[in-house]
C-alpha cells in the first residue's frame, strides 16, 4: 500500500468518526440543561428577595435604598423566578383542569349547584364514566317499583342533558339494602332492583330517548355504597344509578 493510499484510508476513517464531536456537544448540552432544571426546581421565592434586597440603588433624591424598596416606590414589584413546573406547563390552573371534565359532566353540575337536586342525586366521574346516584327515598315507595312523582322532577332535568349528548350511552343500576323482601310480585331483591332499573328505562323511552342507548341491570345487595349495619346506611344503599359512557365511533 503506498503513501496516498494510506492517506485516503486514514482521510476516510476520520471522516466516519466526525459524528461523535457533534454528539458529544449535543450531550453536554442535555446536562446543562437538566443542571438547569434541577436549579430552578430548589428555587426559594424567600431567599431571592433576600438577595434582592441587599442590592441597593440611589432613588432619585441621592439616598441609596435596596432594589425592592426602589420597585415598590415606582408601583413595581420584582417578580421571582417561575417554579420550573409552571414554565413547562406541569402545574395547570384549577381552570384549566376544570374545562377537561366533559361537557355532559359539567352540564350536570351546574344542575346540581342551581337546584335543589342535590338532596337526591350525587355525581362522580371515575376514569371515562360519569356515575349519576339518584337516592331511592325520592324514586320509590318502600318494597315498590312504582315511580314517585318526586322522580319524574328528577327524571325530566336529566332528560335534558340526556339528549344534548346522544353520543353517552347510559346504564342504569338498580340497587337495594340487604333486607331480603319475598313477595308474589318480587321474591326477592334481585326481582325488585331488576323491575326498577326497568321502570325508570321505560320511563325515559316512553320521554322519547333511544332506546339503544340504554340498558337496565338489578344488582339486589351486591353493591352496597356503605356497610349495611344502620337504617341511615341501608336507605343510602337503596339507590339507581345512571353510568354515562362515551360511545365508541
């Protein structure tokens, strides 16, 4: 091999090496930039006005006086440093996380904060489901299946939420306390929570909704909210519950 051989060899090994400068810098400057974070993250609001405040200025009539005393005279006030978890959008406003809640959920809400329903329904959002628990002192007669005329108050403002938001499929869940019932029209809690649950579905087809957007389930005792030891707890337990899911496209 002569020498220009070896030169083109040695030119060409060089060349396939280059990347590791670049590479090299662009890992220095990842951990400068994490050095960074790390800093503002330990960032005390306290110690910097302290460290502020010993800097001093002459104001306008010779006297030296500290930076923050200077600002607050001009109607300024030295803003600290931002956490870097508000700079990188990490900590969003009690504003911003409210407009994340679906609209249906919200609108239901409002409901509840401008009426009186509150006394009888209660509202959760778990994962992409919104519950809607409706206590059965305001729905039913004890060991009925029967529609108060307090419920079809209830029924009718969540009717209108209902088909505002066709693309909700809705659930509704019968449930009982565990005092068993045995009767010719419901031997057991099972017959009771599955009548009921039907009762109000019917309800809201005979009110025009789809009927393909809803489903009807008894639970009887199996779901209790609390323990089933006292007379308060078992009327909470006696309840339907509306469980509103976005439909799949």
């Amino acid at each position: 091999m002569d020498g220009s051989s070896l030169l083109e060899q040695f030119e060409q090994d060089d060349n396939s090496n280059s990347w590791i400068v670049t590479f090299a810098d662009m890992m220095t400057l990842i951990l400068v930039f994490f050095i960074l974070l790390y800093t503002l993250a330990d960032y005390d609001d306290k110690a910097f006005r302290a460290r502020i405040s010993d800097i001093s200025v002459l104001d306008g009539e010779g006297e030296q006086i500290s930076v923050i005393d200077y600002a607050a005279r001009a109607g300024r006030d030295p803003e600290p440093l931002k956490a870097v978890e508000d700079m990188l959008g990490l900590n969003p406003s009690p504003d911003v996380i409210q407009t994340l809640n679906p609209k249906v959920y919200s609108d239901i809400q409002s409901m509840l904060e401008n009426t009186d329903l509150s006394k009888s329904m209660s509202l959760e959002l778990v994962g992409d489901q919104i519950n809607i628990s409706i206590d059965g002192r305001f729905l039913f007669a004890s060991g009925e299946a029967n529609l108060k005329e307090s419920a079809e108050v209830i029924f009718n403002n969540l009717m209108q939420i209902f088909r505002e938001n066709p693309d909700y499929s809705i659930a509704i869940r019968g449930h009982t306390d565990d005092l068993s019932i045995e009767t010719e029209q419901f031997p057991s809690n099972w017959e009771l929570s599955a009548i009921r649950a039907t009762t109000v579905l019917r309800y809201f087809i005979q009110q025009g909704l789809d009927p393909e957007r809803m489903s009807a389930t008894g639970y009887a005792d199996f779901i209790p909210l609390v323990p089933n030891d006292t007379a308060e707890n078992r009327a909470i337990n006696r309840r339907v519950e509306f469980v509103l899911e976005k439909k799949e496209k």
